[in-house]
C-alpha cells in the first residue's frame, strides 16, 4: 500500500507495534483530552488564500537559530526510538541529516549520543535536557554534547513531576531488559537505584528547579538555551528576561498536564509577547504540511514533530522517516503555493488566517 500522508504511517505504526508500545506512544495524559486538542485545533483554523501571486517557485528554508534548514519541520525529542525500530536514534539521525533538518535528540534515547552523531556525522543537532536532583548528572551530559558538536540545548520545563498516563500503568510499562537510557548506561546501579520510571530511578528529576536554574545552565555552557514547555504570555517574557535564545511552545504532546492549551491555540499570545527578540518554535499535533502553515502563518520559526517519525520508524526506519519528512515538505510547498506564498520567511507577514471558536 502506497503511504500517501501521515496517518497511513499511524495505521501502520498501531497495527504492527505491541500493545504496551503503541499505548507508550501514544499516551496522554488523564482523559487526553490536551493530547487529542492539539491535532483537533489545527482544523478549527482556516486559511484566508491570496491568488495571481507567481508561485511558480517556493523556497521552503529558513534558519534556525542561524543554521539553514531545507523545510522548517525538525524531529522533536521523543524517547525510546529502539522499541519502533532496532536501529533506533541512528535511523532518526540519518533521515533527518539526509533531509537536511534539525533533529532534537531526547536524553531518554536508547541510543547514546556519541552513537547518534557517529552515525549523522554532518547533522544538524540539538540536545534535549532535563534538570536533576544530582546537578553533576545534568552537568556531565551538557559537556558531552557539547563537545560532541551539538548545536543548542533544549531545557525541558514542564516535568517537575511525570504526568499519569492512564496506559502505561495499565500495561505496567517497563523497557525490554536488551534496551536501557543509553546516556546513563553504567550511572545507575541496579542494586541500588530501586523503583524504575521511564528507564531511570524514580524521583530523578528534580521538581525545585525554577528559573534561577536558566542562570545556572548558562553559567555551564556556551551553547543557546531553548526552552521547551511554555504555554503562557507571562512565561514567555520571563524567558525573554533571562536569556534563553528560542522557545519551543509545548505541552509534552498532551503527556502532562491535561486541560491545557492545544499548542497551536498559545502560540499567538507567546509571538505578541515575544515580538521577535528571541525565536519561537512549537510541536504537537502536527499532521499536514496545512498545518506547518497554519503554525508558521501564527508567528512560529519552525515546527518539530513527535510522534510522526516514531510512526516512520516503525513502516520502515530511516526509509520511514525520510518518507514522512518528504510528506511534510511537498504538503508545505504545495499549501504554500495554493495559498499564495513564495518564500517561508515572509508566511506571517501576508498569509491571514481564521480562528473558528
């Protein structure tokens, strides 16, 4: 069967992956109702198209955070690519690196992340991060990819506890004992590290951390600081206030806290508020190249996506996720050129839309 667009990949994934897998990826939180709004919005908004504007060429890069990418969809953090496909991140990494995009490695990989750019080794990488109880662990891991040529790191805020997914407890989720957090492989003892959650000891993370931790992380690395999790006018400024470079507008893929904004709804308040004095990005929910329009016609620089590629790992690996990225991009190109823009950069600019209540 032909694969023509995102949710025969999702069919695919749901049909050939085990159970406790495919609940794992597809969790949200409580009644995911977060979860299933952030694709839901998306069709809430309509595009108001321009037309006789030579559309005879579209130029779909832009840059992020100075770096060109050829299409502005980049590989959120997602964990655990192992379980979808045995080459895991490795595949992740070299689709992304072929399509010439940004691929935001997650510190929950089972791949670690010498193995990553061991095998991308002309990619374009970001760090996903977390804040740990034990500072050194973070620490230690920030002067690794660092020195391993990764271009920013993105602080992940919206975790000071792990949300209840309903599924997981159901299923009793645990990794296979041939997969671990590769990042932490030999940190943790076995012995003595007691009750596991997502791969690590429980009560790792540390639900203190606050904003004075942006002044610690800068005091660490030379490295832009994004931030991922902010939903809110008030913490958008905050962001801006201490120094971050970018934003990602996230809610964990609904994985959090239930009740909250679909992303494509917070985006708005968050580029208002920011005014371009720091890039904004967002994830969740996007299935369309329309939607990757729709995100940047609200202000967005660039949109990463989830789930998606875990369902392209799943079909077929690296083949798989190459094939969902190039989905996205010829959708993108073709709503570009269908709604009357030319060039990436200038969507917010001339592209109106319509938000139904």
């Amino acid at each position: 069967m032909a694969m023509v667009c995102l949710t025969d990949f999702e069919e695919y994934a749901k049909e050939h992956l085990s159970k406790a897998t495919w609940d794992y990826y597809a969790a949200g939180a409580d009644e995911c109702c977060t979860r299933d709004d952030n694709v839901l919005a998306y069709k809430r908004i309509r595009l108001r198209p321009r037309i006789l504007r030579d559309v005879s060429v579209c130029d779909t890069r832009t840059t992020v955070q100075g770096t060109e990418i050829s299409f502005p969809v980049g590989i959120a953090p997602t964990a655990f690519h192992c379980l979808a496909w045995p080459e895991g991140e490795l595949a992740t990494a070299r689709a992304t690196e072929a399509l010439n995009t940004c691929y935001i490695a997650s510190t929950y990989s089972t791949c670690s992340v010498e193995e990553i750019v061991a095998a991308a080794p002309r990619g374009f990488r970001w760090f996903q991060l977390y804040v740990y109880r034990d500072r050194k662990l973070s620490e230690h891991i920030v002067h690794r990819v660092e020195g391993l040529g990764y271009k920013a790191l993105v602080l992940t805020v919206d975790v000071p506890y792990t949300g209840k997914r309903r599924n997981d407890i159901r299923n009793q989720f645990k990794l296979p004992p041939h997969l671990k957090v590769k990042n932490f492989d030999g940190i943790f003892q076995p012995a003595t590290a007691g009750p596991e959650e997502y791969g690590i000891p429980a009560n790792t993370l540390d639900p203190s951390i606050s904003w004075q931790d942006i002044y610690w992380l800068q005091s660490i690395t030379r490295l832009p600081i994004i931030i991922k999790g902010i939903l809110t006018e008030e913490d958008a400024e905050l962001a801006v206030q201490h120094g971050v470079q970018g934003i990602i507008v996230s809610n964990h893929g609904g994985r959090q806290l239930d009740g909250g904004p679909a992303t494509i709804d917070a985006i708005a308040e968050i580029v208002d508020t920011v005014q371009g004095r720091i890039e904004v990005y967002m994830d969740g929910g996007i299935r369309t190249g329309s939607d990757v329009l729709k995100a940047l016609a609200l202000g967005a620089k660039c949109v990463f996506i989830g789930r998606p590629a875990i369902w392209g790992l799943a079909y077929k690996g690296e083949e798989g996720v190459r094939e969902v990225l190039q989905i996205l991009n010829d959708e993108f190109r073709l709503s570009m050129a269908l709604s009357g823009n030319s060039d990436t950069t200038l969507i917010n600019l001339y592209l109106n839309i319509i938000q139904l209540s």
